[in-house]
C-alpha cells in the first residue's frame, strides 16, 4: 500500500490561539441564519432550493436535486435548536416529500441518497422518533446498496452501472453518504450495509487520496477485476490538481465512518488531509475553489469551509488530549467560522435568499461560480451549531 505523506503545518502558530469568539457572537450568527430561514419558510414548503443561487437568489425547485436534503437540514436544525413547531411541521411535510420520491424512484439513481436521507428521514427518526420517516430511511439505503460493485468493493457514484463512462467510478463526495448505511445496519442488524459503506470508505483511502494527501475527485476502479484504473476530476481545475470541496468532503467523511468503525487508520488519513487543507489557506482561512490556487483572483468556495469546519471540528473530537493537533484543528475551525460569519454571509444583501456569498457549484461547468450554494449554508449553520452545544450528528 502506498505511503501516504503527512505534511507538517507550515505555520502551526497561526492555530495555536483560539480567535476571540464568544458566545454571543455565536448567537448572533445564529440569529442571522434562522432569519434567513423564517424568510424562506414560505417559499420552500413544496418545493426546494435549487443547488445555487443565480445572482444570489435560490429559484424554487421540485424534490429532484441531489441537494434538496440541505434545506431540510437547515430546518431541522432550526427546530432542534429553537423547540419552535413552525420549523418540526415544515421538516415534516419535506420527509413527506422524500417518501414519495423513494417510493415513486424519482432521480434516485446515484450515490447521494445518503446526503438525501441522512438530513431529512434519520433527522426525523433522531430527533422525533418518527418510525414511518425510519422506515423511509431504510428504504433509501436498500436503493444505495444497488450502486454497490462487489468486485471493485465501491458504491458507483453516478449512471447507470452499464454506463461504460460511468462503471466504476467512486468519488471522494461519497464519504458522506456512508452513514446512511451504517445507520442501516445499526437498525436493521444487517452487516451487509456495513461491509459495504467500509470497503467503500476503504476503497477511497487507498485511491483517491494520494501519495502527497491531496485528493482526486473521482477516481476509476475496473468493475470486472477489482483493479484501479485512473483518477480523474468532474469539478476541480484538473484531473492533478484538489478540489478544495473534494479535499473538505474527506475531512469530514473520513471521520464520519471513524465513528462507526472505530479504524484509527480513517482519523489518521484526515489528519494528513486537514493539514494539506490548512496548508493551502489564504490569510482569510476561506479555500480558493481548488487549492492549487492559494492566492490571486480566482474564486473562493466558502461552501468547501464550511464543509472542513464541520469536519476538524469532528475530527478534533476523536484525538487523545494529548495529541497536539486536536486544539490546532479546533483553533482553525472556529477561525474559519468566525471568517465566514463576518466576510461572506448575505448580511449586507438583503435581496438574497442565501446565507453564505462566495460558493462555488462548479467553475469547470460555469455553474454556481460565486453565488451561494445550499450545502454551504447548511454546513455553516451546523458548524455554529456544534460549537454553541454537543450537537448529536445526523449523520
């Protein structure tokens, strides 16, 4: 198996004091977000937000996005940290939404099941105990398990698995879509769901991430003998490059199926990405949208902070006391929060819709670039979250 590198801090000062962020100043961002949401409840009960934002306005979609779960756990959220029934009846009629698009099959042909129903159905179940939004859940994870490739040990992230352009392709995105099968398992007493979502995960530790703990995007495995094939991007600025939201998903994902595994191996592989990530920081703490670029006038993806808010913040959690790297992740976390809650939030644009400026969909595609982007809000709203409580992870 090949060595992959752990790269010192190039500036491990920079982590070594918390940024001056009290409590207040969490409320108060906070407060921003659930104003924003209270706005949107309205317009988004039906429908949903659609994945960005076009001049920083989300147009109202149908339950057929890969994203529509983000809006879902906006207002779940809102109801855990408010009690308010305003935000359960809203989150109530979306896992509705859901049941109908698992029963019906609509646009549940891809690896995503797991942002879909993680964030919607097993919020429920959490927080409410709602067994018909469980069994929903359930359901969802059968349909995940149809993408799985016995032979290359992955979950095909996209098409149909004839899909010679698209057979054996797993991408780092899909970490986070491994709970929804762990859950599974938890509930179901299957192993199987297990078994897969951690060869999957396993899969992704040995080939994407690479020698140097940058990441490609999508990486190709031969469906037939199990071999590797090549990796490849869909969304960074090229097939060598890292995507700075491809590099985020794996610093949460990785210690997400940590959690259920308990393999050390997982929380030491996001160790060695988290510190490519910060490596590559501008003075801000808010990636550029690939961080080949680390300065310039490229674009930044706010959302890929969030994302890598979240997951130092989990990571950090799971360290030894002794281990110096869990106040440096922690320290870095809050300093990129505290970024975004003064920098890059719509405070200052009251006609949008969106909570943070300066996401990016996907440059290569010329969608989304410098707009919001609802996963964006959504984990920057979680991120305030676990740092006001212990928050209990839908995920």
């Amino acid at each position: 198996m090949k060595e992959v590198a752990f790269e010192a801090l190039k500036n491990p000062e920079l982590y070594g004091h918390r940024p001056q962020m009290d409590k207040k100043f969490v409320e108060d961002a906070i407060g921003f977000v659930l104003k924003k949401i209270d706005e949107n409840l309205g317009t988004f009960v039906q429908k949903f937000p659609a994945p960005a934002s076009k001049n920083q306005v989300y147009e109202a979609i149908e339950n057929v996005d890969w994203t529509a779960s983000f809006w879902t756990g906006m207002v779940w959220l809102a109801y855990e940290l408010t009690g308010d029934d305003k935000y359960k009846d809203l989150a109530k009629i979306h896992v509705q939404s859901f049941k109908k698009r698992m029963d019906e099959k609509i646009a549940v042909d891809h690896h995503d099941l797991g942002f879909l129903y993680s964030l919607s159905c097993v919020a429920d179940y959490k927080l409410t105990g709602d067994e018909a939004a469980a069994e929903t859940a359930l359901n969802a994870a059968k349909q995940l398990t149809t993408r799985y490739v016995d032979k290359a040990g992955i979950i095909q992230a996209w098409g149909s698995m004839a899909d010679p352009e698209q057979r054996g392709r797993m991408i780092i995105d899909c970490c986070m879509n491994l709970p929804l099968l762990y859950w599974a398992s938890e509930m179901t007493g299957d192993n199987s769901y297990y078994e897969m979502a951690y060869n999957h995960v396993k899969q992704a530790e040995k080939y994407i991430v690479r020698e140097d703990a940058s990441t490609f995007h999508t990486y190709y495995m031969d469906t037939e003998t199990g071999a590797p094939r090549f990796g490849k991007t869909a969304q960074g600025f090229s097939d060598e490059s890292c995507w700075s939201r491809g590099q985020a998903w794996g610093i949460y994902g990785f210690p997400l199926s940590y959690i259920y595994t308990g393999d050390t191996e997982l929380l030491d592989m996001t160790k060695k990405l988290a510190n490519y990530f910060l490596n590559r920081l501008p003075e801000d703490q808010v990636s550029y949208w690939d961080l080949i670029f680390t300065s310039g006038n490229e674009e930044r993806d706010s959302s890929a902070a969030a994302i890598a808010a979240c997951g130092l913040l989990e990571t950090a959690k799971h360290l030894p006391l002794t281990d110096p790297y869990r106040t440096i992740y922690e320290n870095a976390a809050l300093m990129m929060i505290k970024s975004l809650a003064e920098s890059y939030t719509t405070a200052e644009r009251p006609d949008s819709n969106g909570v943070l400026l300066h996401a990016v969909y996907s440059k290569p595609g010329k969608a989304g670039v410098d707009e919001c982007c609802i996963w964006g809000d959504y984990f920057y709203f979680e991120a305030l979250v676990r740092v006001l409580k212990d928050w209990k992870l839908y995920w």
